[in-house]
C-alpha cells in the first residue's frame, strides 16, 4: 500500500545513547500487525484489521483486553507481539526521557486504559498507540492503522457483528508486581497462528495467544 511509510533498520541500535545531560534519547516507532491474513487482500483497497504497539528504549507497549479494571497495557519483546504477524515498522520521532521516566509515564497512561474498557472501535490498541505517540513526539500514527474503526464509527451496521465485540473470551493471567521495574504479570498460552477461520474470535483474543516462550507484561498502573 502506498501510504506505508516502512523502515527495515534495527531499533535496538543506538536505543539508549546517553546525551551530555544524562537524559536518554530514544526513537519512537510504530509496529504494526496484521490480525488477519485477509488483510494482504484488502490492504489494496486502503482498508485493513492492524494491531499496533509503540516501541520505546527497546521495548514495545500496546493494550489488549482482559475483563478486569485494572491496566490492560502490557511490553512485549519489539515485533514480536503474540498471535498477530508483523507487517512493518514505522519510525514517528525521537525523545530525549530516561528509561525510568518513561516507565512512570507509562504506568500513570496505563490508569486510563483498562483491559474492561477495551473496544474494537473506539477505544483499541491503535488508540492506545496514537495517544502515546501524540504525547511523546506531538504527532499521530499514520492514518491508515486505524481507519477501519474510523469508518465503524460512522458505519457500525455495516461491520460484521464480531468486529464490534467488546469481550475477550480467554483472560491473560495477571498477577501482582512484585519487580522494581514496575511490570505486571506474565501470561502464557498455547501458540496459535492466526487463520481466516479465526477472524471473528482473533478480534477479541487479543493477548491470549502467545508465540512459543514469548511473554506478555502487563504494566502496574500509578494508582489514583
């Protein structure tokens, strides 16, 4: 598709340089995620079912649902998001924000997105990564990473019934922090790639599908 703007370089490189000052600069990018492999089809026509996570001093954040009031933001290792398939990276600016600064900023972002108040179209993980990414470097994500809850906004009665679920069916584990990083719990589930026949069900599972040892965090959230 045309209005992808791809990078292919390495972002761990350079993640954490150190500027003069002691503040760490970081680049701030976007990956996004294929939730269906229909979406080699439709991309064409300018629509598509993406995932999204920011990836900050080396690691990735997006939020998921679960049925829970508590932080539905999680880290995962950069592209490799569990159950969806890595489509391409997108680079949105730099800041200059120690790691653990950007940790307190995440977990007081993480008190604003419950994995109960998750919605496919309006408030998902694209959602999420558009209010960090305006935060961070004062500019959106590209536009086309969520333009299908855009149109659902508007059009809701000409999207299929599964794509305006709001519930997962499988709840990630979610345990108490009890590291000095902050992070949440860990959750782990059988592998599962995703097919056209899981369309429907892909579009509420969200974090219940692990790719082999990888890991979902879960973000303890600033209490308020």
């Amino acid at each position: 598709m045309g209005e992808e703007s791809t990078s292919n370089s390495k972002p761990d490189d350079n993640n954490n340089a150190a500027n003069n000052n002691g503040s760490y600069e970081s680049p701030v990018i976007l990956n996004v995620y294929d939730l269906t492999p229909a979406n080699q089809y439709t991309v064409w026509l300018g629509f598509g079912i993406f995932h999204s996570g920011i990836e900050v001093h080396g690691m990735e954040y997006g939020y998921g649902a679960h049925d829970f009031p508590i932080s539905g933001v999680f880290e995962v290792e950069p592209k490799s998001c569990p159950g969806f398939i890595y489509r391409c990276s997108v680079p949105l600016g730099r800041i200059k924000m120690p790691p653990s600064e950007f940790q307190a900023f995440l977990e007081n972002v993480a008190s604003e997105y419950h994995g109960d108040t998750y919605h496919l179209i309006s408030k998902n993980c694209n959602h999420f990564t558009d209010d960090i990414a305006q935060r961070l470097t004062g500019k959106g994500i590209p536009g086309w990473v969520n333009r299908l809850a855009r149109v659902g906004a508007f059009c809701s009665c000409l999207l299929p019934e599964s794509l305006q679920a709001t519930t997962v069916k499988q709840l990630p584990e979610y345990h108490p922090c009890t590291e000095e990083d902050g992070s949440g719990s860990m959750s782990s589930t059988t592998p599962h790639e995703p097919t056209e026949s899981d369309d429907g069900d892909q579009d509420k599972h969200l974090l219940s599908s692990p790719i082999g040892s990888r890991e979902v965090a879960f973000i303890r959230e600033t209490q308020r």
